[in-house]
C-alpha cells in the first residue's frame, strides 16, 4: 500500500469543506483533481471512505476512523517543516489552539499579536465541549487545548485568563437583590448548565459544598443559556467573562468566593512546537504587560 499525502490532503479537505468544488478552492486543485486523489485513496484502502449524496458528502464507518489518522499524518508532516523552518530561524506553519467558545472569545487580540510578530504562523481554532478539546489534544489533532480550573495555577501553568464564577438570575428572581449566593440558596431552582466548560466546574463547586449537583437542562450555547435564565425557567451559574450581556438578568457572586482560571495545554509527553513556543512568549509578554 503507498499512500501519498496528497491523497490525506484531499480527503481531510473535503471532509472539512463538506464538498469537493468547496476543498478544491481550500487546498489549489481542480475539483477533478481532488475528486481523483480521493478515488486513489479509496482503492488503496480497499473501501469507500466518503459517501457521496444530494446533501453533501458524508463519512462512512471506516472514514471516521482513517479521518483521526489522517489528520494526525498531515500534522506530523506540518511539524516536520516547521521546525526546519525554525532551523533557518524562521517561524511560520500553522498552530492549532482548541477550546470552549466563550473561552476562544480571548484568543483574538493574542492572534493579531502573533500575526505581527510572525507573519508566517497562522492559526486554526476549533471551538467544543471540554471532552471534545481533550480528546483532540491527546490525539495531537491541536497543539494547545484550553482547560478551566478552579485550582490555583501552577508556576508552570499558562493562564489565558482568570474570572470569578457568578451565579446568574432572571431580574425578577427572589434573590436578585442580594450582594451575593450560596450554592445551596439555589438548590429550588431548575438549574441549567453549559456543557462548553461550564459542568465540570459546577460539578467541583457541589462536590466541595457537600451538594448533589441536580441539572435540570443542558445547552451548548451561552447565549441559549442566558436566554433562558432571562426568561425564567431556572438559574445557572458560569464564569463571569462568559456574561458578554446582562440584559434582563442579575449576576450575584457567589459565597465563598471561587474563581475560575482558563489555562492552556500542550500535549503530554511531546516537546511544543515552535508556533506554540511562538505564541507561548506572546502569551507571556501579555500577562506581564497586563494587556489580557
């Protein structure tokens, strides 16, 4: 069996794209030519890897997972040219960060940071739930994933940013008076929770007030969250930097104080890279500016 990255390139594009005539334009090859490199790819393999219909195209069972390897190949590959790269004391190639959407919310200013100082780095989020970013990390699918700690950091960590955690009310709620809350003042209420960061963090703030934690709904979205708080059908508790509106709802802190950090992982038992080393020192140079 020989297969040629070109081959993984294709495939990978058009599963990304979800087309042909769309990966053709993302990778600078005719569609034929994608379309052929696919085909190539399949008779090697022996069996259909995409399938192809009026709605798009989809994986089959064996797509799936010759995707996770596919990825990884052409990622090892990137690795490769940019630490040449880096030999020549050049640093370009493309950094992968992935995380929860509000927390990738952070990432902007760094990004035009590191674009200016290295222009030939480009950088790729891919935003998921906190199992998804874990499991990308550890398949080396994305070279920095974020994690939310209530934990102190450690002097090694790297802190994207740090919050408190709030518990949030619609305005007409009983308690959205108050300087601040209890876990257990809210344990009347349907609680509802988002599962891009925010469960594992609540399921530590139970645990440590002696709570069962009791979810009533979980969303994806933030602002389906607090939509839902604004119009009363139960109370949630996030991260404060979360809150991009307070529209119709009532942030109250909570009691004991607990605060939330945002750090950011490289995979385990691997040097970085040199774009992560890259955006590593923009990081640092933030924290000691205090521009985050």
């Amino acid at each position: 069996m020989s297969l040629g990255l070109r081959q993984l390139r294709a495939f990978v594009a058009v599963v990304d794209a979800g087309g042909f005539t769309s990966a053709s334009d993302e990778i600078g090859l005719t569609q034929s030519a994608v379309s052929h490199a696919v085909a190539a790819l399949e008779r090697e393999i022996g069996a259909a890897l995409i399938s192809r219909g009026r709605d798009g195209v989809r994986l089959t069972g064996l797509g799936e997972r010759i995707l996770v390897h596919a990825r990884s190949a052409l990622r090892q590959v990137e690795l490769i040219e940019e630490e040449a790269a880096a030999v020549r004391g050049l640093r370009r190639g493309r950094l992968r960060i992935g995380g929860f959407p509000s927390a990738c919310q952070l990432l902007p200013p760094l990004i035009a940071e590191l674009r200016r100082i290295h222009p030939g780095i480009e950088v790729a989020l891919w935003e998921g739930t906190d199992q998804e970013v874990a499991q990308w990390l550890a398949d080396g699918l994305i070279d920095l994933g974020m994690r939310a700690s209530l934990a102190p950091p450690a002097a090694s960590d790297l802190v994207l940013a740090a919050d408190r955690m709030v518990a949030v009310v619609d305005k007409r709620h009983p308690l959205a008076a108050e300087p601040d809350v209890a876990l257990a003042d809210l344990q009347d209420d349907p609680l509802l929770v988002s599962d891009g960061g925010c469960e594992p963090l609540l399921d530590e703030l139970h645990a440590a007030a002696g709570l069962p934690l009791r979810v009533a709904q979980r969303v994806r979205e933030m602002a389906t969250l607090l939509a839902m708080v604004r119009a009363g059908l139960g109370v949630t508790v996030v991260p404060e930097l979360s809150l991009a509106s307070r529209q119709g709802i009532t942030a109250l802190p909570l009691r004991p104080a607990s605060r939330r950090r945002v750090l950011l992982d490289t995979r385990a038992g691997t040097p970085p890279p040199a774009t992560v080393q890259a955006f590593q020192d923009i990081l640092r140079r933030s924290e000691k500016t205090g521009s985050m």
